[in-house]
C-alpha cells in the first residue's frame, strides 16, 4: 500500500502570505492616518464655517449663500458642509470625538453617528416617526403653496380667464369637500 504525500501548503504560501500582511498592514497604516486626517480637515472646516455663520441649530438665509459659495469653490456640496458644521458643533476636537465615540474613525461613521444624535422631534419634544416628519414636511408645503397662490391671484392686474376661473374653484372644491368629509373641518365660505 503506498502512502500518499500531503503538503499542508504549496510552496511560496508562506512567503506569499506574509507579503500579504505586510502590504495589509502598510495600506492599513496609511489608511488609518488619511482618514485620521480627513477627519480633522472636516471639522476645522466646520469651525471655520460656524465661526463666520453662528450655530448650525438656526436657519441662516444669508448662509445659504456662503454655502454655496464655498461648496462651488471647494467643489463640495452644501449638504457635506453642513454636515461638518454639525461635525464641529458636536465636538471640540478629534480627541473629544474619540474619547466618547472610540470606534469611529472615518468621515461615513460620523455622518452615520450625526444622524443618531440628531432624532427628529414632535412638537411635544417626543421623537417623532419618519411618516410623521413626512406628513408634517407635505403639510408645510402644501401651505406654502396655497399662500404663493393666494398672493400672485390676489395681486393687481393677475386675470383668470373664465376656463381658468371654472378649473381654479373646481380644485377649491374638491379640497373643501375632502376639508369637510375626511377631516371633519368646518368650511365657511364668504
């Protein structure tokens, strides 16, 4: 009976798997210190643009425009930018970053992370459900429209044609009788 020969690798696996690790632990290495180094850049520039634009918690129209500003300059986008400028309002520094959050250490874990800690709240400070923020974004739009519409239809020299007049209080129509029916809301007409 011969015996067969087993080989408990090929030859070169050895060497050939210590370059791997040594290559893994190189591209770690400089990984690690870019994202290290992105990490920092994104939150001085969010300290520079709260510096000139106050506390992200308000709505700033004027800053709107240094936003876009300095995302076209950059080529970063507004969306991004405010995320730094959450980024910075959140922590002092990296080390604050790291000392309450050790495992995050990349631009997309902190994206991640600044979402959880900004729930999105009711009126009556509970954490309100995404149907709820959409309804609420839909009715504030909604309004909006309506008063955009009241405003240019009641301006001076603004004529409807008489199709326009018909189509115009046929939709008035229909959402009074919905106002009425579906929501119960009382509708008196002048």
């Amino acid at each position: 009976m011969k015996k067969s020969k087993r080989r408990s690798s090929a030859p070169g696996t050895s060497t050939r798997a210590t370059k791997d690790n040594e290559l893994l632990g190189r591209l770690a290495e400089l990984w690690a210190s870019y994202q290290s180094r992105g990490l920092d850049v994104r939150l001085q520039t969010g300290v520079e643009l709260n510096k000139r634009l106050g506390s992200p918690t308000g709505r700033q129209p004027h800053g709107q425009a240094i936003l876009k500003k300095v995302g076209a300059r950059l080529g970063i986008s507004e969306s991004e930018l405010n995320r730094m400028r959450w980024f910075a309002h959140r922590f002092v520094g990296l080390a604050d970053l790291k000392a309450k959050h050790p495992r995050v250490d990349s631009w997309t874990k902190v994206k991640e992370l600044l979402v959880s800690l900004n729930p999105k709240k009711d009126k009556g400070g509970k954490e309100a459900s995404k149907t709820d923020r959409r309804k609420a974004a839909y009715l504030a739009n909604f309004q909006r429209s309506l008063k955009t519409a009241t405003q240019k239809l009641g301006r001076k020299g603004y004529i409807l044609s008489d199709a326009e007049k018909e189509a115009v209080l046929k939709s008035v129509q229909e959402l009074v009788a919905v106002l009425q029916s579906r929501h119960k809301l009382r509708v008196i007409s002048a």
